[in-house]
C-alpha cells in the first residue's frame, strides 16, 4: 500500500519554503532569521544542542507559536502559521516529542479522528446522520484501517491506544499525521525513548514513507540515525543557523562540531 496517492506535485518541487523566521520570548532571542528549503520527496533533518531553537521552529513552523517575522510558503503558495488547524488544513501533519494520543480511544479511532480533517460531510450531516454522512464515515475508516496496516500495527485497530507498546504508539501517531494527506511530515523527536530495534523499525518506516513519494522534516537527538536517513541537513546554536548541506558536508563543518563536541574535539 502506497501513501503517495494524493501527494502533488514531482520530486524536486519546492514543498516547504521558508525564510527570516524570528521568534522571541521576552528577552530571549529564540529565533534569528532562520529558513528552510525543503523539495518534494526529501527527509530533511533539523538539529542542534540542546536549547538551540529547534523546537521552538518546529512550533513556529506548526502554528503552536506565532512568529514575529518571517516568509512561509507551502507547495508554493503563502500560508500563515496562526493556528494548528489551519497549518494542518494547508497540508502540514506533525508528530510531538510527548506523545499525544487519546488514549482511550482504540487506534482505529485515533486515526479517523487525523482523517476528518479531510472531511466534507457538514454538522447537519452528523447530527442527522445523512446516508453522505455514513458514506464519508466508513471510507475513513477504510482508509485508517489501511494506514494502521502500512506502518505495521493493523492487527491492534481495535487496541485502546493506552495498551500499545511505546513503539506502537510512536507508529500510531506517524499515521494519525499520514490520514491528513500532508503535503509535508514534521516529526518531532520520533525516536526518543526508543530501544535500538525500535528504532531499526522506525528507519525502515521513514524510509517507505520517503520512497512512497512524501515529504519529511524530522527533529531528532540520534545523530546516527538523522544522518543515515536525511538528504539534507540544517543545523541550529542559540536560535540561529549555524550550517545546512548534505549530511556530508554537515559532519565536516567547523561550527557544527563545536557547537557538538567543543573546540577541543575538532578532528586533525
């Protein structure tokens, strides 16, 4: 089964444009003009040390802050990092570095309530429960059945989300943000409190989602496993952009080692 069955564009295509993001927090600077450029079919990695500015981009990008200044352009057209529903309404899913599932709810549910935000059946229809209605209502739940099976937890749609593995649950929260038809998937730390097969299973299911044509901004502490799997890299010191390339080029430059490991570690 393919995720990529309602992505537009092709590969290469600008998805996420972004530029001269500021934020700030009384005092503090959180953000300086930072910016990002991400194309169709990449995963692109977002790190730094921590209190680097990370998270608070990520919130920015994500409508949970609003920015103080700042570009923002989704699939080439301008969009307004305002409010969470109205980014995830211009094609922006994100994952959180706590989990946040209804945990009584099975993981059936928590996927179908990701789906309604591609709904077209009004209130009237759900008060009434209009033959459009029940239609809408058994094709999300299809399509979550199907979304559940492709990031391997099918067999537990029926599972209170509370009573899954933490591995399960991390899965279950990939594709509650996969039933929006993102155009772009920011996850969040996807991998923190993972076990190391964990988080071979994880790789593996970023990978198919890359492969099956979506678009993926992962934040995340595991180096290894950010430049094993990133196309590009950006790296963030103190809310500003101190490097950005392949991971390559990120892992040889000056200021990211130091920012890392100190002046001390550079290599000779």
């Amino acid at each position: 089964m393919s995720t990529s069955n309602t992505s537009s564009g092709t590969v290469g295509d600008k998805v996420l444009d972004v530029s001269g993001v500021s934020k700030r927090f009384g005092g503090l600077q959180a953000l300086s003009d930072v910016g990002i450029r991400i194309l169709r079919g990449q995963v692109y990695g977002l790190i730094g040390p921590n209190g680097a500015g990370k998270t608070t981009f990520f919130n920015v990008l994500t409508g949970l802050y609003t920015p103080d200044g700042g570009t923002f352009e989704l699939a080439g057209k301008p969009y307004q990092p305002t409010a969470v529903h109205e980014v995830a309404k211009a094609g922006i899913a994100r994952t959180f570095q706590n989990i946040r599932l209804f945990p009584e709810m099975t993981a059936l549910e928590n996927v179908m309530v990701g789906r309604h935000v591609r709904t077209h059946s009004g209130l009237v229809g759900a008060i009434f429960r209009t033959a459009s209605f029940k239609a809408e209502e058994a094709a999300i739940a299809q399509r979550a059945q199907e979304l559940l099976d492709y990031v391997g937890i099918g067999k537990y749609a029926s599972f209170k989300a509370r009573t899954l593995s933490y591995g399960d649950q991390r899965r279950l929260e990939i594709a509650r943000a996969l039933a929006t038809d993102p155009q772009l998937i920011a996850l969040d730390e996807p991998a923190a409190g993972m076990n190391a097969t964990e988080k071979v299973v994880l790789r593996d299911l970023i990978d198919q989602i890359r492969r099956d044509g979506r678009t993926i901004l992962l934040i995340e502490h595991d180096v290894k496993l950010v430049m094993g799997l990133c196309d590009r890299v950006t790296v963030l010191d103190y809310g500003k952009q101190i490097a950005e390339g392949t991971p390559h080029e990120v892992q040889r430059n000056d200021k990211v080692i130091e920012a890392y490991l100190g002046a001390g570690h550079k290599p000779h």
